[in-house]
C-alpha cells in the first residue's frame, strides 16, 4: 500500500506549512465568525424547540417550512473538532 492510513492523534501540521497556517486561521477567526453567525440567525438556540415565526407562515401549506438548523450546528460542531 503506497499510502498507509494514520490514526489521526499521529498526525502533524509542520509549523510555517500551507495547512498549518490555514488550520490556525480557521482557529482563530473562522470558527468564531461562524458561530457569530449561528448566534445571530438563532440557528444556535435551535435546541430550546421553540416556537419560531416561520411555523405561522401557510404559504407552503399543507407542507409546512422545516427547519433543519440543527444540522447547522452539526456541520459547526464537526468543523470544530477537526
């Protein structure tokens, strides 16, 4: 096998390389911008299952809108670990 897989507790970023610098970035502003983000469109409290205004609009109606912000804060979640 030409390249074995690594456990990922193995892997390493050389300080200076391309992903080093890219994964410090996504450290220090873009997870924090996104759960800005997250924070302001209410997508973060979607948890408390609430009532929210969207669920009073018939438009769509018999089938109403869904909210699947939950998955947003998944993906965030998923993102942060790495």
């Amino acid at each position: 096998m030409s390249h074995p897989q690594s456990f990922f507790h193995h892997t390493t970023l050389t300080p200076g390389s391309l992903l080093h610098r890219r994964r410090a970035t996504v450290s220090k502003t873009t997870l924090h911008t996104q759960l800005k983000r997250l924070r302001e469109t209410g997508r973060y409290d979607c948890f408390k299952l609430q009532w929210h205004e969207i669920y009073a609009d018939k438009s769509m109606w018999p089938v109403p809108f869904h909210l699947f912000w939950d998955s947003d804060i998944a993906k965030w979640i998923e993102g942060a670990c790495y």
